[in-house]
C-alpha cells in the first residue's frame, strides 16, 4: 500500500494504491492524524487505485470520521474502485459521506 497526502489552504488530497491490510492499517491511521493535526476541513479520498480494504482500514476511517466530524469537518470519496465502492456502499458508508465511483 502507498498512500499521498498533500494539502491546499483547508482541504486535504488522499490517494491510496493497493490494498489496506490488518498489516498496514495502522499506516492508514498516521495519514489520517496528519490531516486532523492540519488546518484541513475537507478529505478528499482516492480510492481508485485501492483494490480493497479490511474491517481494520474501515475501523481507522470511522474512528477518523467521528473525530473529523466533531470539528465539522467533511469526506468526499472522489474516485473509487468498483469493488471498494460496492464495499463501501454495502456497508452504508455513503450515509455518512459522499462516494462516488
């Protein structure tokens, strides 16, 4: 897995390759504290070239949301891989957050 984290003014731009594992999830977790330690008030998600995620990777997404959430920040999936899309919409995560495929 490679993740790219930059930021513009309050937005923060992700893009993850490969897979996020139990192995690698807590890598996932760094990224995601970097942007709740930025100014960021928007995560925008690539996800197109992610081939999948596991329950670890949604647990750290979730625990990041909330947190993100409490300081009315947002989360917009831009671009996702089919399967992670179905997987994200099958789990009702586009309730909480925008995703798009």
């Amino acid at each position: 897995m490679e993740i790219m984290l930059s930021f513009d003014v309050q937005k923060a731009l992700m893009k993850i390759e490969g897979t996020v594992t139990s192995d690698n999830a807590y890598t996932f977790k760094d990224k995601l504290s970097e942007v709740l330690e930025s100014e960021a008030v928007l995560l925008e998600l690539d996800l197109s070239s992610c081939h999948n995620i596991s329950s670890s990777g949604i647990g750290k997404l979730l625990i990041f949301y909330k947190e993100f959430m409490s300081r009315d920040g947002r989360i917009e999936i831009t671009k996702s891989s089919p399967i992670v899309y179905e997987l994200l919409t099958t789990i009702k995560l586009d309730q909480l957050f925008t995703i798009n495929l």
